[in-house]
C-alpha cells in the first residue's frame, strides 16, 4: 500500500458498466485508449501516496462517514485537453455525492491529506490520451444507483490489464 496511489472512488457494477461501454464503443471518431472495462469508475477524492500517513486513518474517515445512497444520471460527454481525456457526467451532482465528497475531504486533512481545492466535476473517464472530440448527448441517460464508496488503489499496468484494485468497500444508507 505504502508506494501505490489510493483514491476513494464509485464502481460499476455490472449493469452500468455495459452501459458504459456501450458508450466507448458509440462513438467512432474518438482516437484514443479506453479503460479496461473493469477500470471504469468515478473518483471522489484523490489522495495519492501514503508517505508516512496513516491506512487507519483513512479508514476511519470513511468509516464514520453516514452517507446516503443517490442515483446519478449520466447524460453527457466532454473533453478535458489537459489530462487528454474523454468522459461521461451528470449534469449535476445530487447533494448526497456533494456531502459525501466534502465529508471524506474534511477527515482526510485530519489524516494529513491535502484533499483538492477546485470545484468536484464528478466523471466518469472514457478515453485517455485522447485527441478532441465534439461531445455528444445521451438520447437514454445512464442510470447509477449508488450504494457504496471504495477505497481503490493504481497498479503499474500491465497491457490488457486493469489498472486499478478496490481494497475496500463502504455501503451507503
Ligand atoms: P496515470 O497517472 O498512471 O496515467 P491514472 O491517472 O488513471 O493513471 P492515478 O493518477 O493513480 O491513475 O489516479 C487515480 C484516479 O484519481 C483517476 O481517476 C484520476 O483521474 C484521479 N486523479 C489523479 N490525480 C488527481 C488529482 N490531482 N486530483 C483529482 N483526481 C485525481
Ligand atoms: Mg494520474
């Protein structure tokens, strides 16, 4: 755990993942590498190395978070030209994912973190080291019952494999 990146995060399950990549595969114009399929996920709060900081103090943040399930309604793409990337959003974020957000940020700088300042733009990213593309509507937006948050960490990917592993689960009420 000490040398890997770690980030909390929403998973697909199944159902809205093959919604997903549904949508990687709509598109013929994008030019640029997809996510492995199990890969597809939503960061909440990225906090990178460990570097001294406590795994018991992040899971006690996340522990003694009271979050609220929601859905999310992901109804458009865009395109990011500084990280290169294609990604699917809601059009806004349901308050439940608002509190559970700045929640995990206020514990975590209590654990010695540095959670990001900017405005949380939830997304799910498509394609990376993607050239620009127009971005489209969905006609039928996809529907994410969120019932849990992960604490999921990045591997050195290996061709063809997923980048990332979830260590641990935390359902929502
Ligand atoms: P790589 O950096 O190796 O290209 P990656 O960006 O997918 O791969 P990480 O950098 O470990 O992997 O990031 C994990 C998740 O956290 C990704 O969803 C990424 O977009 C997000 N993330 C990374 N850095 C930040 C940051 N500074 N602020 C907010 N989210 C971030
Ligand atoms: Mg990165």
């Amino acid at each position: 755990m000490a040398d890997q990146r770690l980030f909390f995060a929403l998973w697909p399950e199944t159902e809205v993942r093959e919604a997903l990549l549904q949508q990687l595969s709509t598109d013929p114009q994008v030019k640029g590498r997809r996510h492995h399929p199990d890969d597809l996920h939503m960061t909440l709060v990225f906090l990178g190395q460990l570097q001294g900081r406590k795994p018991a103090c992040i899971e006690q943040a996340a522990e003694s978070i009271s979050g609220q399930r929601f859905e999310l309604s992901l109804d458009h793409t865009g395109y990011w030209p500084r990280p290169k990337i294609v990604w699917i959003a809601p059009q806004s974020t349901p308050t439940p994912l608002a509190l559970l957000v700045d929640g995990l940020k206020q514990r975590l700088t209590a654990c010695g973190f540095e959670p990001e300042q900017r405005t949380y733009k939830p997304h799910v990213t498509l394609f990376r080291k993607a050239q620009r593309i127009s971005p489209w509507q969905l006609t039928q937006p996809i529907q994410w019952p969120v019932k849990e948050f992960v604490l999921a960490s990045s591997n050195n990917p290996q061709p063809n494999q997923s980048r990332y592993k979830i260590l641990q689960r935390w359902p929502l009420a």
